[in-house]
C-alpha cells in the first residue's frame, strides 16, 4: 500500500481517477477491462471534509456529522447504472460479510447517487435494500452533490442528451472515510473482493 503526503494526494488521487471517468456506468456497457489488482492508495495526513447536505435513504440528514465515529466506504453512481454500480456494491458487500465473521469493526457502505433528478430518496432505498449487505443510500441537490465530490476527487457527467434513458459517466473508485470523517484512503478501480477483504482490516487497524 502506497503513502502520500496531503500536499500530493488530491493531485495524485485525480490522475488515478482520470482513466476511469467515462468507464463508468453506461448504457453501452463501457467498462474497464484492466485485469491487474486493484490497490488501496492511504494518505499520511488524512483531510477534513468540508460541510455538504444531502438526504439519506431513510430520510435523515447525510452530512459531515454523519460520517463520524464510524469508517465509511462512498461509491458513487446512480440506480440506472446496468454494470459497475451493482457489481461494485456487491463486491464491497460480499467483503462485508467476510469480515463479519472474524471483526466487530465494520466499514459502512454508502451509494451516493449522482443522479438526482431520477433518483428520489424512495428509490434509492429500495435500490440499496435490494443487496444482501446493509447499504446506505443518500443524494441530493446537485449543488451538494459538487460540495463532496470535488473535495474528494470524484468525476461525474450526465449524458442527458442521450434521451429519457441517458447514462452518467463517473470514477468508479471507493472512498474511504475514517471515524473523524476525513478523507483517509481510495481504492482505485478495477475492483476485487478479495482485494477488500485484505486490505480494509489493515487500514482501519491501524488508525
């Protein structure tokens, strides 16, 4: 697992995102096909977050306050993603319920949705109690939206001129969050399982 300084991170954490912005959920299923192993990039100086609200799924406040006193795993996406969301949530869920077995100290899983305008907080719910793992939904204004992705790297487009049935290109990286919601570590995609199960019971032993 690779360290950086905060003076680097954000720099480097973009170029690791960049690659994989229109490779993203898409109605034409344009997916990495990158075989190598997915890793885990961990900052030294973790980063604060910035104040943003959105709404989670069951209709309370998603915000800093939120993701603190517990590890937080964000992937975003959108309900209408036909590939990378869901296999990505499964993915993090099936690592979940590895690590169930020997920890106490489990990771949340969060789905932001950067699909506002079809994904209501109704929606949402019933989309992430579809996964056999506990997941937390949460979306909201786009404007909010902006506040959390762009501190944390995140790359999203809405291709609306697709039609009713447009796609959102996105980074399809994982976040990690850690108890004092600070930005602490990002998997990159590809994504592995097993990748998960091995390194989230290091990251969070350690801090």
């Amino acid at each position: 697992m690779l360290k950086l300084t905060k003076k680097t991170v954000l720099y480097r954490v973009t170029l690791l995102f960049l690659p994989i912005l229109f490779l993203g959920c898409s109605s034409d299923r344009s997916v990495n096909q990158n075989t190598k192993n997915t890793f885990s990039t961990i900052l030294d100086n973790p980063i604060s977050l910035n104040e943003f609200n959105l709404t989670a799924d069951d209709g309370t406040e998603f915000n800093v306050a939120a993701l603190k006193n517990k590890w937080s795993l964000l992937f975003f996406g959108y309900t209408h993603c036909p590939d990378v969301c869901p296999l990505t949530l499964h993915q993090l869920g099936q690592a979940r319920r590895v690590l169930s077995k020997s920890s106490d100290v489990l990771p949340n899983i969060i789905m932001i949705s950067v699909d506002p305008d079809r994904d209501t907080t109704d929606i949402l719910h019933k989309y992430v109690s579809s996964f056999s793992q506990p997941i937390i939904g949460a979306t909201g204004l786009a404007s909010e939206i902006d506040k959390l992705t762009s501190q944390l790297g995140i790359f999203y487009k809405t291709n609306k001129e697709e039609g009713e049935n447009y796609s959102v290109s996105h980074s399809a990286a994982v976040v990690m969050i850690n108890k004092n919601a600070e930005f602490h570590a990002v998997f990159s995609a590809p994504h592995s399982t097993e990748h998960f199960i091995s390194d989230l019971p290091t990251i969070m032993a350690n801090n």
